[in-house]
C-alpha cells in the first residue's frame, strides 16, 4: 500500500523524493476522480446543448472594474493559508514530516511565510485587476452555456459531498465519533459516498434550477461521470489502504515477514485469532464477532493472484494491524488475516458499468431515463458488495441490514420509478432525436 505518494514512488521507481509525503494517495486519486468527472461532464453537456435540450442563460458581467475590497481581502487569507501550512512544511519539515495530517491541522505554520504570501497574492490581485480597468467600467450581456458551469458544480459537489460523506459516516459510527468527535471531523479517512451523493445532489439541482438547467438533461449527463469518478475514487480506497475492505477471508492468513498473502485451512481461524489476540481485541468485543467467510481461489482460476480473493494490506494508511518484521517507519502495519478487497472488486465492476452507461447513453432517446438505469445500476452493484464488506448493521424488525443496503435498495427502488414516470410522461418536445 502506498499511504502517500513518497512511498508509492520509492517502490515503483526506486526514487525517495520527501516532498511528495505531502500529497495523500487517497487524495491524490480522489483529485482525479473530479477531474476525470469534470471532463465527462463537460462533454455531455455540450452534446446536449447540441441538442437543444440544454439552453444558454443571458447574464451581464461588468468588465473593467478595478480590485475590490473583497477581493484583495479574500486574496489574501488564501496566501496566508497557503504560506503559513503549505510553505510552514517546508520550513518545520522534521516535525511535519512526522505526522503530516496533525500538522496540517494544528496551529503549527510560518507566520512570517503566511504573511508574505498573502501580500504577493493580494498585490497579483490588485496588479492586474487595475492593468485591467477601464476608465468607464461598461456592462456585457454574455450567453452562459451550461457546460461553463461545470467549474462551479465539481466546486459545490466536492464542498457539499466531503460534508455529506462525514456526516453520513459519523451517524453510522456514532459511538467512534462520540469517543473522539474533532478526530472524527478532522480526519482525512472516514467517509460514506452515499451521503457525499446525496447531499451534494440536493446542492447542485437546486443550483441548476436557478440557473434554468434542464434538470432531466443534466441528470442524464452526470451519470456516467458520476459511475467512473466512483471507480477512480475507489483506486484511492484501495491504494492507501483506508481501511474501506471486506471481511475476513479465513481461508488465508498473512505472513507478517513480508506482508503476502498465504493459504491456511479454514479451521485453522480461530488459532489464527487467538494468536493475535491483541489486534483483534481492539476491533470486536469478542471472537464470535469476527465477520469472516472462507473462500478458496477456485481451481479453474489458478492463473488468478490470491491478492484478488485475499489480501492483508500490508503499509496501510490507517497503521491497522499487527507489526510487519523488519519495518522501520509509521506505516508498518499488516492485517494478520487477510481480507476480502472489496474496493478492487468495486473498481473492476463500476470501470465495466461506466463502459455500459457510455456505450448506450446515445441509445435512449427519452430524458432522465440515463440517470434512473444508473442509479439501478449503482445500487446493484453496492447492495451485493455490502455482504462481504464491514460496516455497521441496524436492527430494522428482525433484519439486519447496513447504511450502504438500505440507502442501495431505495436507489434501485427510486431508479426503477423514475425510469417509469420519465417513459410515462415523454413528450415530443422531450425526446432526442
């Protein structure tokens, strides 16, 4: 595993280059998953504004105007954040090289860095804005597609579903975030896409509405963006190791010398367990908790790596597990039994639906039609996943079902109506040509 991309290089390029303990894989992939939407995005709209389903919006823009007050000020609280965190690195590098996360998040920095970069961006700001000014400012009327739009709406998505995601997952680990509520908050781990999904829907439709988007076109749009920015957010989850695996494989152990993944029979778990006692003390209340199934790579796919059906996650980010032998550093931590790697099945199946949402995204002729087979799709996929993954379960009249299973059979359930009213309600006016 590749906690930030310092390690990812020393291990597949054989280059130690400090400065890149910086950059968090799972941020790292998270980043391109938004971009990877963005571009998919962008190229929808503009196919529907081909169309004529997605219209520009007149709007006027003063041009000419020197720097305002607002925004030299804005200008410069984002320099003093950049010069006193990210230049404070630099400069206090022992102690941040550390532990990367407390520092960001403590008062620790370079004031006099932060000040310096927030008068040299502040004074950019006012600079150009002031080579840009006219003596008479004069007022445009200028068309706003919608796919220009698609800066601010990965802004909002990203705001309005980091939020969703936390809170999402805290009410699902409601007794971890009452042990430790700003560890809970602060941290960069602990996040449910379902409720980054939903809240981050909520923001951005009602930001279309008032920007007079075509709300089935644009739903249509987001999908296949939304199904491979999922994958390519799940590489994060899996590169890093945070910790979003399945349960026990209890047909394979770890061997914590060199961290791969070996065959034992499955009787032999619980000796396994009790062996490492200690570990598993600390995540279940008792023995009999341990979610486990035993699954043994099929002879037929012998050619298949165990890591595929098994494996321990060995350097992981959130440092879960027993002491990998001979390991120096703060991510020397392997899972003594192996685990079911959910994320890669995750990557492997959503890379197939977003082929599937591409392939047949010209082929539906009635808007909103799109957004409901993927939202079918989506929920099939992560309802099946949730039975070898670990998450919290609920009491709900005898069934014990997950967040993730709940909010996946209403997706499915609210895919399949809307598929329905949108077939039921086409117009001509509607239907794509």
């Amino acid at each position: 595993m590749y906690p930030n991309l310092y390690y990812a290089f020393r291990d597949l390029l054989g280059l130690e280059i400090p400065f890149l303990k910086i950059f968090q894989t799972f941020g790292f992939f998270v980043a391109i998953a938004f971009l990877a939407g963005a571009y998919i995005l962008t190229r929808e709209l503009k196919r529907y504004e081909a169309l004529g389903l997605l219209k520009g919006v007149p709007e006027k823009v003063v041009t000419g105007l020197p720097a305002s007050q607002g925004e030299l000020i804005g200008n410069a609280v984002v320099g003093f954040i950049i010069g006193y965190k990210i230049l404070g690195i630099f400069f206090q590098w022992d102690t941040a090289s550390q532990d990367l996360q407390s520092f960001v998040f403590s008062g620790q920095g370079s004031f006099f860095a932060g000040i310096l970069v927030a008068a040299a961006m502040a004074g950019y700001k006012y600079y150009t804005k002031k080579k840009q000014a006219l003596p008479k400012p004069k007022e445009e009327t200028v068309l706003v597609m919608p796919h220009h739009r698609v800066p601010d709406i990965i802004v909002m998505a990203a705001i309005a579903g980091l939020l969703g995601a936390k809170i999402f997952h805290n009410l699902e680990n409601w007794n971890d975030f009452v042990q430790d509520p700003i560890g809970a908050l602060l941290s960069f781990s602990g996040l449910t896409f379902y409720g980054g999904l939903i809240v981050a829907a909520i923001v951005i439709i009602s930001y279309a509405r008032k920007k007079q988007f075509n709300i089935r076109a644009l739903i249509d749009s987001a999908a296949p963006a939304l199904m491979l920015a999922y994958a390519i957010g799940r590489m994060g989850c899996h590169f890093s190791g945070d910790g979003d695996w399945g349960i026990y494989n209890s047909a394979y152990a770890v061997d914590t010398n060199t961290g791969h993944t070996v065959k034992m029979a499955p009787a032999v778990f619980q000796d396994m367990v009790q062996k490492n006692a200690g570990f598993f003390q600390q995540q279940y209340a008792t023995v009999e908790k341990i979610p486990h199934a035993a699954f043994e790579k099929p002879a037929a796919l012998g050619f298949l790596p165990d890591w595929l059906f098994a494996y321990g996650y060995p350097h992981n980010v959130i440092k879960e597990g027993v002491q990998i032998a001979g390991c120096d550093g703060p991510y020397c931590k392997v899972l003594p039994i192996a685990v079911y790697p959910t994320p890669l099945y995750e990557i492997i199946v959503c890379l197939a639906l977003f082929g599937v949402l591409w392939a047949i995204r010209k082929r539906i002729k009635i808007p909103g039609v799109i957004f409901g087979i993927y939202l079918i799709l989506n929920g099939v996929e992560r309802f099946f996943i949730e039975k070898i993954r670990v998450d919290t379960r609920y009491d709900i009249f005898g069934f014990h079902p997950t967040q993730a299973e709940i909010i996946s059979t209403l997706l499915v359930i609210g895919g399949i109506i809307l598929i329905g009213i949108y077939r039921k309600n086409n117009t001509a006016a509607n239907k794509l040509s």
